[in-house]
C-alpha cells in the first residue's frame, strides 16, 4: 500500500522497507531525559519542573508517614511502578493499590495477584472512581501500620493517627482513591494527568491521615517500550506525546500481547468498530486504512478515537504487561 507523506504526515520509505520499523526509527518527537534510551527516536519528555520538586520533597515528607499506598495502573502495573520507591521508603510498610482493575482482563488480574502475593506483597485490587475494593484496601493499610500505636502504647503514649503516603504516576488514579476514602472531594481529581500538584494532608477520621502528592514519574533509565505504555494508557500527559505514533505503535502492542499472553486482549470488538483486522498489516498501515475508510483520511481524529476507546474500556479488557515479562532480558 503506497501513503501520502504530505497528506498523513508520514515518513518517505522504500517499498523494501518495513513501514512500522521505519515510524519508529525515523520519525523525529519530543527531546529530554529520554532522548538517549531506547532503540527509536524519544516519544516523551516528561520531566515538568512541578515534579522535580515534588520528588525532593519526597524525602523530606516520607519521613512523618507509617505507610506508602503505592498507586498502579492494573493494566501496566510494571510501567507504573517508580523503580525509586523502594529506596524512597525504605522500611516503611508498603500496601499496592491496583487500580483500573476492571479495565484488565480477569487472565491478567490473577496472573498478577499470584505473583505479588508469591512476593510477600500486600496488594488489593480497586477501581477507585467506582469505589470498588476501597473498603478492603483501606482496612489492609490500617492492618499494615497497626505496630505504630502498639509501639506508643508500650512507650505509654496515647494513640495517634496513622499517617499514610499515597504515591504513583499522574492520572494513576491517587486523588479519585482519596477521595473514595474519605467519603468527599477533599483532592482535586480529573481525567488528566497533572492534576494535584501541592502537598496536602487529608483526615479520614480519627484513625488515619492521608498525604496526597503530586504524581512522580522517573527522570532517567526508562525505556521506550515503558514510556510508550504510560503514554497509551494516559498516564502521562498528552503534550509529551505524538498522537498518531502512539495510537500506531499501540496496535503493535496490542498484536504482541494478544499472540504472546492468552487471554490479555481479544480483537473483536476493536474489529468491529473500526470495520480492518489489524492483525493482517502493521500498526502504522491500520491507522491510515481506518483513516482512509472511517474520516476521509483524518488519521488524527482515527488515532484520538483509537485512544480513547482504549483508555474507557470499549475495546474490551486488556493488559499490556504480564508478569512474566519480569523474566525477559533488558
């Protein structure tokens, strides 16, 4: 299939030449802390000055916390993981939070439940808009911190608060599980990465405070293929990335983790909507195919589509990452 460069905005190639390696080789995108990792041209700068900031005071504020409720994305629980955090707290107790846990396919959920309990792990699985699994995250973090008190009561203190510390990337969903846990909207909470961008101590009640931070995301030592599944599931924000490069390198992803993981994606629903089996052409030709047949060739209008019936869940569910990538080399 032959493509308009001036028309869609892609990159000159040779009939030779694979269309997909040459969108992920050549096309020039955003510069900064990635700008010397991975195998293709960086997707993603997204390192704001608000979040530097927030990371050194980080430190400083971890201090007074009892335990971290660290915030994932339950489809990229890997991708969403600060690979800071553990040295940040330490030996502070530490409670997951899987969140979007009914974006992903049950496949994926158990998949990822066997492994973080096989590792010791305390972790429930939520949907913090919804409310569902809140109850139970809740109680388990109370559980994890109650040596606090236990050890003011032995030094004849009177019990405080336990002070907790949520924690995760932007758009993880922290502020939408604050406020599920104190019944209000004590922290500002949108679809849009960025949102909270103060330090705020929020009282449940009498037995616990919550610390609300800004989202931290890695300056260094992230790989493409991560920083392309934060920008997928828009957990990063939308101007550190190219729209049409994502939704196209997203239906690549898609074909591996459906052939590679059973049960992590199923094609049907996205078939039918978009009327092409990407299954039978790369990610780059099903975006202009479905330009071509759905929006007289708007691949931006067929990329945002394609995104945001991604991220809502009507392509059905899905994951993006399965334990077992842990065991693949760097």
């Amino acid at each position: 299939m032959t493509f308009d460069s001036k028309k869609h905005g892609s990159i000159p190639k040779t009939e030779e030449e694979d269309k997909n390696t040459a969108l992920r080789r050549q096309k020039p995108y955003a510069k900064g802390a990635l700008s010397s990792v991975g195998s293709m041209k960086p997707v993603i700068q997204w390192y704001p000055g608000h979040i530097a900031k927030a990371e050194r005071a980080l430190k400083e504020s971890i201090k007074a916390v009892d335990v971290v409720i660290e915030v994932r994305d339950c489809r990229v629980p890997l991708a969403t993981a600060h690979p800071e955090v553990p040295n940040w707290i330490g030996n502070k107790n530490r409670v997951l939070a899987m969140n979007r846990a009914d974006l992903a396919p049950e496949a994926a959920r158990s998949d990822w439940r066997r492994h973080l309990l096989g590792q010791g792990e305390k972790v429930r699985f939520i949907n913090a808009k919804q409310g569902r699994g809140v109850r139970e995250l809740k109680k388990l973090a109370m559980e994890a911190s109650s040596a606090v008190n236990e050890k003011r009561k032995a030094r004849g203190l009177l019990p405080r608060a336990v002070r907790c510390l949520v924690i995760g990337y932007p758009n993880v969903g922290k502020s939408a599980l604050i406020n599920r846990l104190v019944g209000r909207k004590s922290a500002k909470s949108a679809n849009k990465p960025g949102v909270t961008r103060n330090f705020q101590w929020v009282r449940i009640s009498s037995t616990i405070e919550l610390l609300d931070m800004p989202g931290i995301i890695p300056a260094k030592f992230v790989s493409q293929d991560t920083a392309l599944r934060l920008a997928i599931c828009d957990d990063i924000g939308q101007a550190a990335y190219d729209t049409q490069l994502t939704a196209a390198l997203m239906i690549d992803e898609l074909k591996h983790v459906a052939s590679t993981y059973p049960g992590y994606f199923c094609f049907d629903t996205l078939v039918e909507r978009f009327r092409i089996d990407p299954r039978e052409m790369s990610g780059e030709e099903f975006l202009y195919c479905a330009a071509k047949s759905l929006y007289k060739d708007d691949a931006e209008r067929t990329a945002v589509r394609l995104l945001t019936e991604f991220r809502s869940g009507v392509l059905g569910p899905v994951a993006l990452e399965s334990p077992l990538m842990l065991s693949l080399p760097t």
